[in-house]
C-alpha cells in the first residue's frame, strides 16, 4: 500500500530564514501521529506542510495520499512533487555570484585562507533588511570577518563576504551559506552559495613527501597529552623524502600558528634533501597552556614554494596530577 504522507530531505523555511532541514517523514494509512517539540521550533509547520498549507522551496521529494469522497465511494488522489532546487512559485530574491566556493585541501584543525568573495544580488520588489549570512554546518564553515547589518535595494548587490573552512575531520566537508533576512516573505527564498572543502592531515605538492616514523598516513600527528608546567616534551619524527631527480634545499619548518608550543628540534634551519632520498625530521611538543592544540608543520622548497610538504598536528596540555 502506498504511503499516505512521505517527505524525502525536505527543507522548510519562512522567506529567508530555515525552520526545519533535511526531514524524512513516512506516514502509511491508518497511522496516528503526533508532533511534539518545544515552542518555536514549527511544529505545525512540519504538520501543516504536507497539507500544502505550507509549500517548502526545498527537498527531493512530497509525497501525499488522501482518501476523497463518501465511506462508500472513496476516491484516491496521490500527489507526488519532486523538488531538484527550488519549488515552482518560490521565487530566488538573492542570487550569490559566484554559486559555490571550494577551498581545496587544508590541514585538519588550522583555518584556510580567507574564500574569493561571494555578493547576492537582490531581485526583490522592495528593499530587503539582511540581518546575518548563515553558514552551515558550522563549524566547519564560517564568515571570515564579523558581519553588519544592511538594507539592500532591489537591482543591488551586497558588500563581498569571504568565508573560512576549519576541517575538524579528515575527509570532505560540504555546507551552505545563505542571507538571513525576515523581510523575505514565504514563498521567496534567497539561495545560498555552496561551500566544499577537504580536511587533509598531510598536504604534498611536487616531489617532497613527508612518511613514516610516528607519522601514520591520513592521521594527524598526536603527540599526546603533556603536563604543564614543567613535564618532558613529547617527541614525535617522520621523514620528508625528495622523490625528484634533483636535490632540494628545504627551508626550516613553518608552522600554521605560533605560540602553541609545537617546534621542530632537528634539523632546526634550512637543510637539503638528496635526490632520492629523506631526511629525518623531530618535533617536539611543550604546551603552552591547559588545554586542546591543532597546527600544522610544512616544509617548503627554497627554490619552488609550489614544491612542499607537512602535516596537521595535535596535543592537550594537562596540569599537574590531572
């Protein structure tokens, strides 16, 4: 028997601002169901939707199923919706340019580079009051520089806004960001930009390679936990290995964030890796305070800065007895 009520990765929203994300629901013939949530978390909007008292703008499927007509003479009508991007009558009043934003590879725990700056344009019949750019998830998406509040004309587009990807995970990371805005009135919607990235915990480009040792392949390098003040460093070694024809002057190492208390003590300064061959690498860990540190080590060719190589570090520093 076909299901009364099936809703498939179905978003709802009020014009701008998300009230429910990605629902699967599946109400078969018979069933009694009751939705029960705090206040304020649209309740009745997930009840009301499948009757079209609400048509969300997003989701991959809306299936419903309602018994018409007399006890007698019942009449079946199926309604089935199939939702790719955006609901027929729900009109983009903010469109991003550019449409999705990727950052690539970045190390696990340490902040990329700022994004190319993304603008949404407004098509809206008035002008619009934009409250926040909402990213999501967050983390590991986030704006890059604290936001201000704006009143967008029809016809104008917004300040440029860069955003950031802190991985927390190995592994690919997708989000959204979005315009936030209680001036967009349902069934509107303003369509966010799509963020993509990739938490690395080695990052290699041309012929230098870092392997072995303590280091284990798509594994952040963890030194552990370390007592602080005063408790012997943790020592961690890997090799940076020169897989080119050619020998390679590599300068020092170059962390992502100063001050945690991760350093290299061999070798300490430039240093050259036969063609070939490796060279081994210590690091030590002394935590600077009580608590969780990421970071990231590379090594750079001195000549070609496009040639590197490194890895996403990690320790916690606990006090005494702790």
């Amino acid at each position: 028997m076909r299901s009364f009520v099936e809703l498939e990765d179905v978003d709802f929203a009020y014009g701008a601002v998300p009230v429910l994300e990605r629902i699967n629901l599946t109400v078969e013939p018979g069933d009694f169901l009751g939705i029960i949530g705090p206040n304020a978390t649209d309740t009745i909007g997930l009840a009301s939707a499948p009757a079209e008292a609400e048509m969300p703008c997003r989701g991959k499927r809306i299936m419903i199923a309602s018994a018409r007509g007399g006890a007698s003479r019942a009449r079946m009508l199926l309604l089935a919706l199939f939702l790719p991007g955006s609901a027929a009558g729900c009109a983009t009043v903010l469109t991003p340019a550019p449409a999705t934003v990727n950052f690539g590879s970045v190390y696990v725990g340490i902040p990329s580079a700022p994004s190319a700056p993304v603008k949404w344009k407004s098509s809206a019949a008035a002008t619009l009051s934009i409250e926040a750019i909402d990213t999501d998830p967050k983390p590991p998406f986030s704006l890059a520089a604290p936001f201000t509040s704006l009143n967008l004309p029809t016809g104008v587009e917004t300040p440029a806004y860069t955003f950031r990807f802190t991985p927390q995970t190995v592994g690919a990371a997708n989000g959204t960001a979005v315009p936030l805005s209680t001036s967009i009135t349902f069934p509107d919607t303003a369509q966010p930009v799509a963020l993509a990235g990739t938490g690395a915990a080695q990052l290699s480009g041309g012929s230098l390679a870092v392997t072995g040792g303590n280091l284990t392949a798509g594994q952040v390098l963890d030194f552990g936990a370390v007592t602080t003040p005063g408790g012997a460093p943790a020592v961690r070694t890997f090799t940076i290995t020169n897989n080119g024809p050619t020998a390679i002057t590599v300068n020092a190492a170059r962390w992502s964030v100063d001050g945690l208390g991760f350093s290299a003590t061999a070798p300490t300064g430039p240093f050259l890796v036969p063609a070939g061959q490796s060279v081994n690498v210590t690091l030590e860990f002394v935590p600077s305070a009580v608590g969780d540190f990421a970071d990231a080590v590379t090594f750079v060719d001195a000549a070609n800065p496009a040639n590197h190589a490194g890895t996403a570090v990690k320790g916690k520093g606990v006090a005494p007895g702790g």
